[in-house]
C-alpha cells in the first residue's frame, strides 16, 4: 500500500513540495491537483469508456466462457484435452505481438477509437482464463446432480440452466469480478487502439506526461481518481471474491 499512499502524498502537495528532501509528511493539503483533473471533460469521458468497456467486455465475456467451459468440463470428444490447452495458449500471447495485427484490421474495418473494437480484444484476453475458471468450478460439481435432473426429464441446456449456473454462482461471480480489474486497469491494447473518442481513464493519464516534464500533481490526482472506483468495488464485493475462489475446496 506504500506506493498507494506515496501516490495520495503527492496529489495533495504543491509542487514546491511534491520531491524535496527529506520528504515532507506534515503539509498543508490542497485541492488544487483534484480540481484540474475533475474540471477536464475529457477526464469524465474517459471514465464513462472505462466503465462501457469494462463492464462489456466482462459480461460478454462470461457469457460465452460458462457455456464453454460447461462443454469442457462434462462433454466427451475426441481431442477434448487438446482443446482445452489450446485455449489457455491462447492467454500465453504475448500482448504486443497480436496488437498490431488488430490495429490494421480495425482500421481497416472502421472499428479503430469505438468502444467495441477494445471491448472485442479484452474479451478475446480474457476468454481463456474465464472459460478454464469455469470448467474447473464446474468440474468440483458432483455429476449426480444432473443426473438427477436427466432422470425428471431435464435437458442438457435445462440443466445447466436452473442447476449448474446457480450452484456456481460464486465462481461465476469470482470469474466477473477478476475480469472487470483487469479490463479497467489494462493499457496497452486501449493506448494503441483508442484515440479521443475512446480513450480510456488509464490512456487519460498520459496527457500530464510529456517529453521533458511530468506534471506529477495532477497526474497523481487523476491515479487516485481512476483507484478509487475500483477499490469501493473490490470492498464491495470481496466476500464474493473470496467464496468464489474458495469454491469446491475441501473444507474440515
């Protein structure tokens, strides 16, 4: 947490005391750095992106890793582990490398600064690991369960459906939640595939950082303002987290 508060020191500090030595931990706050972060529309706008994308990108994603993973964890095919751990490689990319390819092509097809171009990248980043957390939440179910529901005549889709998607519901949400941090912290495939139309809060704070000199007051002001959501989030909904994570663990 020391680089969190060494963060909220200095966007509280005037310049003048921002880097003397020794440091200063008695000051006088201001506000100053926090009014010229609020008062930049494009600020706003960049967080209203990151939430739209953010949110998108995590419930799209989820939709199409539970059934995924449902299919991975109970269904028997050929070459079923092989795809398995195809899926994870995928997650193996290195980021840059994929980046590049997709700016072209989103240029190419108009989707370059839209919110969906991003919101189709972080769902392909983080489909592997969601559909892998799934079939593994699925995987600790007895089998029994459904077989109960085949025997009241129960579908497959029925199944998992009014069945495994209930009992599952804290891995799903442990799932969610580790993908919405992600999406709203990530920067490098927003800072290459967004301009001033989708620019992300995290993009947002290279506007403060220029060749020869960091605004550093506002800069920092602006960290803590794009930190604070997520950290009310995270407190939010960390009994959910920690059950999530939890989930199919052999308890005494």
């Amino acid at each position: 947490m020391f680089p969190v508060f060494w963060m909220l020191l200095i966007s509280a500090k005037a310049p003048a005391d921002q880097f003397v030595m020794p440091p200063k931990f008695l000051f006088v706050p201001i506000i100053d750095n926090y009014v010229t972060a609020l008062s930049d529309p494009l600020f706003l706008k960049s967080l209203t992106n990151s939430l739209v994308i953010a949110l998108s990108a995590t419930l799209a994603s989820l939709a199409i890793a539970a059934p995924a993973g449902y299919s991975l964890a109970r269904f028997s095919f050929r070459g079923r582990a092989t795809m398995s751990y195809l899926i994870l490689v995928t997650s193996m990319t290195p980021l840059l490398g994929i980046l590049l390819p997709f700016f072209v092509m989103f240029v190419q097809l108009g989707l370059f600064d839209t919110q969906l171009g991003v919101i189709v990248v972080y769902i392909m980043l983080r489909l592997a690991l969601s559909t892998w957390m799934v079939m593994s939440f699925v995987q600790d179910l007895p089998k029994e369960i459904e077989e109960s529901a085949f025997i009241d005549g129960c579908s497959w889709f029925t199944a998992f459906r009014l069945i495994v998607l209930p009992l599952i519901a804290p891995g799903l949400a442990a799932t969610a939640i580790i993908g919405f941090i992600f999406c709203w912290n990530e920067f490098a495939a927003a800072f290459i595939l967004t301009g001033t139309n989708s620019q992300t809060a995290t993009v947002f704070l290279f506007k403060y950082m220029g060749r020869e000199f960091i605004n550093w007051g506002p800069l920092t002001a602006t960290g803590i303002l794009i930190l604070l959501p997520v950290e009310i989030f995270a407190l939010i909904v960390q009994r959910y987290l920690i059950r999530g994570l939890t989930f199919g663990a052999v308890k005494g």
